[in-house]
C-alpha cells in the first residue's frame, strides 16, 4: 500500500530507496537463526535471506495532506551527503525521492511543513541540498517542526564533538542549514501541528532509539494513522517486539515504546506507517500472544 486515506485526510509514501538488502548486523546483533527461520514462512527472501540472514529494508517518507497543509514527515538520506563513515548512503546523486514527490503533484514549494521524528541522517537528509557547495533548505516555504530535546541533545554532542561524529556529520548539514535560515521550529513532544475539529496532527515522545525520537499521529475522526520514524525497522520485530536494535541509545527504553505503540495500533486499528519496511509500509497490527503480527 503506497496511498492511504482516513476520514478527509490522505497519506502518500514517498520513496527514496524501494528496496535493498543490508547485512544482518546492520539491525540486529543478537537475532538467532531458529527466531529467523520461525519467521520464513511469512518472511519472503526479499525480507530475510535463508542462507546469510541479510535483511530487506527500504528509506522512505511520507506525506499527510489534511485541511489544506502538506505535511513532509520524515527526509531519508538526501544527495550529495559526504558520509564515509556510512558508505551505503555517501554521496548519493538519485532522483527518486524528488520524482516521487513530483509524481504525488508537489514541487518542493508546496510543503508547509517538515517534521521530523528524529534527527538521525537516514531520516533528515532531504532536509537540504547543495547549491553552489552550500547546504540550503529544500523546502523554501516549510517550517522545519523538532522536537527540541532531540535538537538539544545533538546541539550539545555538536559544541564537543568532531562534526562527523554527530549523525555522521547530519547535523552540520542537514539540520544546522535549515535551523540558520530561520525556519526551525522546536516544539515539546507532545506538541500539536494540526488541530481542527475532524483532523489531527501530533507529535507524542516515543524514546529509545535516539534522545528524542517521536511518533507522528494523524486522525481524522475516529481514523489513525502513526507515522513510526525508527521505532520499526524490519517486519520481524513484529514477532520479536523485544529486539535490540544496533543503534539504539537506550535498546530498553526503545523496546517499551515500541511495544506501546505496537499495542496501542492492535487495541485501535490504527495505521502504523514504517517508512523503513519496504512493501508493507502502511499496515494494520494485531496481536499475537505476547507479540503482534502484520495484517498483511
Ligand atoms: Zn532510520
């Protein structure tokens, strides 16, 4: 599913890598090969390989559009970004996130608003781009929504740190450029974007993988859907909720929010968005056990 609607609210996956296999160890360092192979008959080798375990993931964005507002949440991995410390996303020079952005009917002007669910590199990168070698905002008339504990965070690594060491250089230039042209805001986690008698659009704190990570919620009328940023990576962690993930700063206090949206998506019926997860980046979650499923 690529396209959703909810009450009078529509939401868009916007793609920047469809598709690619990553090495196990990427995401997890403790999955065993029995909870893998438990996981096959649903598991297609385009999401976990039989013989090396390598993992199937996507980098992905999407926007809501409700009461006239275009809302980019999230900005994948950017072009022309120097991360030699992260070799998979350095120097990219694709067009696909622009062109499916283009193909939903949106030129970069047209975003209201960027939010963020975390800082991250995989996730703030389209934030900016290079023009004339500055780091200038992509999205002219947006504001730029974060959550200001996860900006402080970063800002205070950024004051003691090399540049490459925060994000693998980031927030030098992908957050820092967007702060200085005046169009950051920075908001408390709970904060509320959207607020109209039928339509919704918050922030609600969902720590663990980074400082301050959060959910993005959009509701319309008694419809939800969560934008989950990197609370999931991969379907397995529907089954294994409890999963460390590599990068996570506090894999706990991650595991806790995970399973509390997890849950609250089974109780509800609402949408959980994982822009991460290629193919089934829009699903329904039911409970299983102690765990959850896909209702795919
Ligand atoms: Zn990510």
């Amino acid at each position: 599913m690529a396209s959703l609607r909810i009450g009078t609210l529509r939401i868009d996956l916007v793609t920047e890598i469809r598709h690619r296999m990553m090495p196990l160890g990427f995401l997890f360092n403790d999955l065993t090969r029995a909870e893998a192979e438990r996981n096959f008959d649903w598991l297609g080798p385009e999401f976990i390989d039989r013989e090396s375990l390598d993992v199937g993931m996507a980098f992905q964005a999407f926007v809501i559009r409700a009461h006239g507002r275009t809302i980019l949440v999230d900005t994948c991995n950017g072009n022309h970004k120097q991360r030699p410390t992260a070799p998979w996303q350095h120097d990219l020079r694709a067009h696909d996130f622009m062109r499916s952005l283009a193909g939903l009917g949106l030129a970069p002007g047209d975003i209201d608003m960027v939010l963020c669910t975390h800082l991250h590199c995989d996730h703030v990168g389209w934030n900016t781009r290079l023009v004339d070698g500055r780091w200038v905002p992509t999205f002219p008339n947006a504001r730029y929504v974060m959550n200001r504990a996860e900006y402080d965070h970063y800002a205070a690594r950024f004051a003691t740190e090399e540049s490459t060491a925060v994000n693998h250089g980031a927030f030098e230039d992908s957050v820092l450029p967007v702060v200085n042209a005046g169009l950051a805001d920075f908001v408390d986690a709970d904060h509320r974007v959207l607020h109209e008698i039928e339509e919704e659009v918050f922030l609600r704190p969902s720590p663990g993988h980074s400082f301050g990570h959060c959910c993005i919620y959009a509701r319309a009328g008694q419809a939800e859907a969560i934008v989950t940023g990197d609370l999931v990576h991969h379907p397995i962690q529907f089954d294994l909720p409890d999963l460390h993930m590599r990068a996570d700063l506090d894999p706990d206090l991650a595991v806790q929010s995970r399973r509390r949206v997890m849950e609250y998506c089974a109780g509800s019926g609402a949408f959980l968005l994982a822009g991460h997860i290629p193919f089934w980046s829009m699903a329904q979650v039911e409970a299983k056990g102690s765990a959850f499923r896909l209702a795919i």
